[in-house]
C-alpha cells in the first residue's frame, strides 16, 4: 500500500515506505480551511541515521553507473511529472494554500531542472592537456561526492527539491530530501513517482522531520553535502553546523526585495507586474516584491494604480476558479504578519490598502489576509529589515535612481532587485550598482532559468555555490586532478 493511499506522509528508506521510530506526530493542514490532510511521524535520530545508511549504501554502484544510464532515470521522471502534472499541483495547493495557476507554474519550472540535468554527460565532463611536461599529460575529473542531502522549505514543495535532486543523482550521488514538515506530501508525491521510474533503492531516501533529523544530518560523517533554502537565521545555523563537520553547504536564505520605478517607466504596466510580484503566492516566496520605490514624480500614478489593482485580487482557496491569491501557510504565520504591520502602523507608517481584516466566503477557518499597502515607513522601522513573507508591500520615494540605490544598498539582504524604466542608461547603471545577485529589468520577479544559477548575495545566501545549472554541476562534484607519465622505455617490456 502506498503512503497516499494510508493518507499519512512516511519516511521513504532504502527503497521501503516506513512509518518510522518516532511517536512525534504533526498534523498537515490545509491552510485554507484547517483541514487535515495528513499526519507527519517526525524522524527520530534513528530513521535519520538509517536513511544516511540507506543512501551510503546504495552510492558505491550509483556511482558507478555510466552518466549515460544515471540520466534515463530522469527521462522518465520529466514524463511522469508531466502526466502526473495536475494531481501535484493539486496536492502543492491543498498543503501549502498558493493557487492550482501557481501550482502547476511552480512544477513545470522545477521539471525544467530535471531536463537541465539530463545533460549531465555534457555538463560533468572535465578537460586534460597533453605535454604540460616532456612526456607528461595532466587531466581533471569530476566525480561524486557521496550522500548529499537538501532541506528544503514549506513555500515551493515541487520547485525546490528540484533545484537539486536531478543535479545530486545525475551527478552519481545519493540523496536525502528533507522537505518541510509542514509540506510533505508534494514531496513524497515526488518521490513515489521517482520510484516508478526503477530507480535502484536508497539511491534517494525521504525523511519527514524537525530540528533533531536536521541535526543528525548536519553531523553525520557520512553525509558529505547539504543544500538548504529558508531563513537567514536558519541559513546561518545550517552553514555553520553543516561547515563544522566538514560538509559542503549552500544555503539560500532569506530576503528583503526592492524595485525602483522610474518617472518614465510605462506605469500601469509597471503596477500591475509589481502587484503580481509582491501578492503572488501571497507574498511567501523568496523572489516577492517587499518594497517598492518611487523616483520622482511615478508615485502620482504608480501609487493609486497599485492600490487599485491589488484591492481587486480574489482572494480564497487555491482550488476554487477565480482566485488569484490564497492563504498564508498558517494562523501563526497570520499572527505575525499582522504583528509587523501593526508594528509599521505604530512606527509611522500610512496605509493606503488595509488587508487585515479580510472577508472570504467558505474561509472563516483559513489563514486568509488580502494584500496589504504600507507608506511612509520610517527608515529607521523594523519593517526595513525585517523579511515580512506575506502579502504586504512598502511604498518609498526617492529624489534619484541614485538617491534609490542608495536606499536599497543598506539592506542587509540581496537576493533580488529590479527597476522599471524605458532609459537603457538607467538600466544598465541600476544592472552595474544594485547590490543582489538577481536582477530584473522590467521585470517583477527575476527568477533565474535553471541553466542559469539561482544567485542571491549578502545575507541572502551562504555559500560559494548556488543551485541549479553548470552551479549545481560543481555543488555536487569533486575535481581530481590527474598528472600521468608513461616512459617509453616501458612499453619495451610488452
């Protein structure tokens, strides 16, 4: 029996379903209605310990396995992702509440990764030269690491395993998801699909814990890799625990996004790509418009335009046919978003859309705010720095683009930063000087393609190495270089 079909989230090891060792059990809930979906048994440091032994395992012949081979696994999979396509989304909007429209477009960028990595035996190739001595030629390889492991957060259930499992196992390693527990069962849909493909047991292994799974993770000597996305302050444990046992860690952290909108930007255009930036997903993505800029005379028309937009968003569950924003993950997430803009409200700042107090048919249990529009914040508020992770845009004004950069630089995060603009000067200038490692022109979320990798700067990201792409290659490879003389007088001897 599958696990969807017992209806609880279970520990995958070895190539087994397993309800593991814990009595820890949490309840999955559909953040539109409270619903429960599903009971998560949290792994014990034993069902940890046995997926990292599950994975070491498998890895001596994983690794083995021609690159040529390793890739028909992931063939497969893009087919069946893409058949299975609508039940995912629909499993990614009951858990996590975003739209079925913002579902489906979150899997089909995550199954863009997988067909990056099915060009691994390009992409993982080394180089060599001949005579860099008299008789000598020297070569570098790549090769796996071992397990690897991602922890990967509640806001992009498909997407995100995806920006490494593909590149991990492609790449000859083995593979721990640790997904959300407050999102597991797009992950172990995932999962069971990869399965279906005859991917050799404890190739990947799934666990469904907490902090205590996180920690043997991180400190287990065998696991030689970890990836993580979520907050900064999390990012930081991660980094630092990860580092000091000797693991190779990339972790994304979180973000404080600004956009900067020129007087001579197309301003109705400008505002509703904002809007979508900043209240898709309900504002919890790492990518999402916090704050917006006005330069010069654009707030007179960007202001209202933006008001106006985004109090016409339907707002409700992610199922239902119209809605364009649904819930938060959670009540506690709901309580401390309407904690920071009461905190905005009594550090100076204007509202111009109030969403605290929204009214949603059939959604008197869920966790619904609609957009929220804040002014005027004072730049000494904590709602400058503070990653809010929900549905509220700040408005700013600035004399100059410069004036606009300047603001934006004091930000202690960097993951993105676009302007909107019709001058190819102020584009390349802002292009040249915003200090994040994605950036938009024109654009609202600057999301990178997975060829490219997924950047991010300052406290935004810890690390040498993003995810995806020819990044993602180097992640999870090691490089063995290779210096090789055969003297002729040997081959005299055959």
């Amino acid at each position: 029996m599958t696990p969807t079909q017992t209806g609880n989230a279970l520990n995958f090891v070895g190539g087994t379903w397993h309800t593991g060792h814990s009595a820890d059990v949490l309840d999955v809930l559909n953040p539109a209605t409270s619903e429960v979906l599903a009971k998560v048994p949290l792994a014990s440091a034993e069902d940890t310990n046995a997926a990292v032994a599950a994975a070491s395992a498998a890895f001596p012949e994983w690794r083995r396995t021609p690159p040529q081979s390793r890739i028909q696994y992931l063939f497969k999979f893009r087919q069946l992702l893409e058949q299975h396509a609508e039940e995912i989304a629909r499993l990614c909007t009951q858990e996590n509440g975003k739209t079925f429209a913002e579902s489906r477009a979150e899997l089909a960028r995550g199954i863009e990764n997988v067909e990056v990595a099915c060009g691994i035996p390009t992409l993982m190739q080394g180089y060599n030269l001949e005579d860099v001595a008299s008789g000598i030629d020297e070569i570098m390889i790549r090769q796996p690491l071992g397990v690897t492991v991602a922890i990967t957060p509640f806001n992009f259930p498909a997407m995100i395993p995806l920006w490494f499992l593909p590149y991990a196992i492609a790449c000859g390693n083995t593979f721990i998801l640790k997904p959300s527990e407050r999102v597991p069962l797009t992950a172990r849909k995932l999962v069971e699909l990869l399965y279906e493909t005859g991917l050799p047991k404890g190739v990947v292994n799934l666990v469904t814990g907490g902090k205590a799974a996180v920690d043997v993770l991180l400190r287990h000597p065998d696991v030689r890799a970890i990836s993580f996305v979520g907050s900064t302050p999390v990012a930081r444990y991660i980094y630092t625990e990860g580092s000091a046992h000797g693991k190779r860690v990339q972790c994304q952290g979180g973000a404080k996004n600004y956009v900067v909108v020129m007087p001579d930007a197309d301003l109705d255009m400008s505002a509703q790509i904002v809007a979508d930036s900043a209240f898709g997903c309900a504002g919890q993505r790492c990518l999402a418009v916090s704050t917006a800029i006005t330069v010069g005379d654009a707030a007179k028309l960007f202001n209202p335009a933006i008001a106006g937009i985004a109090s016409n968003l339907k707002v409700g569950n992610g199922l239902d046919t119209g809605v364009q924003m649904g819930p938060v993950i959670s009540s506690a997430s709901k309580v401390r978003i309407l904690g920071a803009i009461e905190k905005g409200v009594k550090d100076g700042a204007g509202v111009l859309l109030d969403g605290r107090n929204p009214k949603v048919s059939g959604g008197e249990n869920g966790s619904f705010l609609n957009p929220t529009i804040l002014t005027g914040i004072a730049q000494d508020s904590e709602l400058t720095s503070t990653e809010i992770f929900g549905p509220v845009l700040a408005l700013q004004t600035a004399d100059s683009l410069d004036h606009a950069i300047g603001i934006l630089s004091k930000s202690a995060y960097g993951n993105m930063a676009s302007i909107f603009t019709t001058s190819g000067p102020a584009a390349r200038k802002f292009r040249y000087e915003a200090p994040a490692g994605n950036i938009g022109v024109n654009i609202g979320v600057a999301a990178p393609m997975a060829y490219f990798p997924f950047s991010g700067w300052k406290d935004s990201f810890l690390g040498v190495l993003h995810g995806q792409g020819r990044d993602g290659v180097e992640f999870y490879t090691d490089k063995k270089v290779v210096v090789e003389r055969w003297p002729k007088e040997w081959s005299r001897k055959f």
